[in-house]
C-alpha cells in the first residue's frame, strides 16, 4: 500500500477574494498575494514576517521586477503593508504585513469619501471666501 504524502494548506478569508477591489487587481497581484499568505504561514513570528526580493523571485521564478511591481499594487491598494530592512551587509529584506480581513478597507473607503469631499467642497468656495482647511 502507497504512503499517503502529507499535504500542507494556507487560508485566505473569503471576504478579501470578494471583495471588488481584489477582484481589479491584476492576475499577478492576486498570485503574489497567495504567495505572501503562504509565507505568512510558514516564516511569520506573529503578525509579520520577512523575505528579499530575491528569494521571492526565485521561489517564484520571476524577475525581481515582476516582484516589485506586484508589490508596489499590493501595497497601494492596501493589501499589504511593508517595511524595508537590511539582512547582513548587503541584504535588503522587506517585511510584510498582510491583511487579511476587509477591515482595513472600511477605514480605506471611508478616507477617500472623506478626501473627495473636502475636494469637491473646496472646488466650490470662491477664493475670496477667505475659508481655510
């Protein structure tokens, strides 16, 4: 009888894959994503955990490029929050801190209510108005 291989999972919440703005982010966003949920689960020390850019392109056999972009939309979209660091002497290494509950979003889309209003507001006073902000 053939040995049962031993099989390892990650999770990610299914209220981030619904949510309209990861469903507009890129194809190689939401792999890069999966990605970072995986290593979440492997190399986290609690709520963050840390690898180069030049390790995740190997693992995923991308340019290092490719990496930065689909970080960069991570990031901007507010997905993923990171903090550069130094391995050693020449080692840039980048911390992640991944989302992975839609609350950040609420606190997102409240702010650029919030922005677009102050903008729209601002637009319609006179300049003479002598209205500060």
């Amino acid at each position: 009888m053939a040995k049962k291989k031993s099989v390892q999972y990650f999770t990610t919440a299914n209220d981030i894959l619904d949510h309209p703005l990861y469903k507009r982010l890129s194809d190689k966003a939401k792999v890069y994503y999966s990605y970072l949920c995986k290593n979440e689960n492997i190399f986290s020390d609690g709520n963050q955990f840390y690898r180069s850019n030049t390790d995740m392109a190997k693992d995923l056999g991308w340019s290092i490029d490719k990496v930065k972009r689909a970080k960069a939309e991570l990031v901007k979209s507010g997905f993923v929050e990171i903090n550069i660091g130094e391995s050693g002497k020449t080692k840039k290494i980048t911390f992640y801190y991944i989302h992975e509950t839609t609350d950040f979003l609420i606190h997102r889309e409240r702010q650029e209510i919030l922005d677009n209003l102050t903008r729209e507001v601002k637009r319609d006073i006179e300049p003479t108005d002598n209205i500060e902000f």
